[in-house]
C-alpha cells in the first residue's frame, strides 16, 4: 500500500514510553489465535527499511460494551515461527494475484 489515508495506524508505546505510529497490515490466524502484522511503513518512505511487527489480538470489552483489541507482544521463538507462516502466505497470496 503506498497510499496512508489507506493504512489503519495505531499508536502504541515503547519501551522509553515514546509513542510509535504502526500501520496495521493485515490479521491471520495461526493454531487457532489470531495474529496482526503490523509494519512502520506509514512512517517511512523507503521500503527497504520497513519493519515488521507480528503481535497477538486478544479481544477485550471496551466502555458500554464495545468490542475492542488489545495487541500483545508475543516471544522470540514464536516471532520467529509466525514471521516464517506470514513470508509463505504472503507470498503465496501475491503470486495468486
């Protein structure tokens, strides 16, 4: 996507509490949980230094009963497991089109 009025973009904290902008890329699922990669690519002009994020969506209820997510950072071993799940899919998707 090269168009950010395209982009769902949240804004989460980080680790020195500044705030990081991400561009939410697109949910999938993987051993029944759902997952979202996100990218810094709303942020950044030049695809090559994009980076990628995969987080888990753990829904929550919000104020009067909406429904809301909550992204959770999951650990190195399973970043690494879902990164390889996301490059296949992906790619396979792309090839299809």
């Amino acid at each position: 996507m090269s168009n950010q009025e395209e982009w769902d973009i949240i804004e989460l904290e980080g680790d020195d509490g500044s705030p990081i902008r991400l561009c939410v890329e697109r949910y999938f699922f993987y051993n029944g949980d759902e997952y979202v990669l996100l990218s810094d690519a709303c942020d950044v002009e030049d695809e090559a230094e994009v980076s990628r994020y995969v987080m888990k969506v753990q829904p929550m209820e919000g104020a009067g009963n909406e429904d809301m997510e909550e992204f959770v950072p999951v650990d190195e071993d399973l970043m690494d497991q879902l990164i390889q799940v996301v490059e296949a899919t992906f790619d396979t998707e792309d090839e299809d089109e």
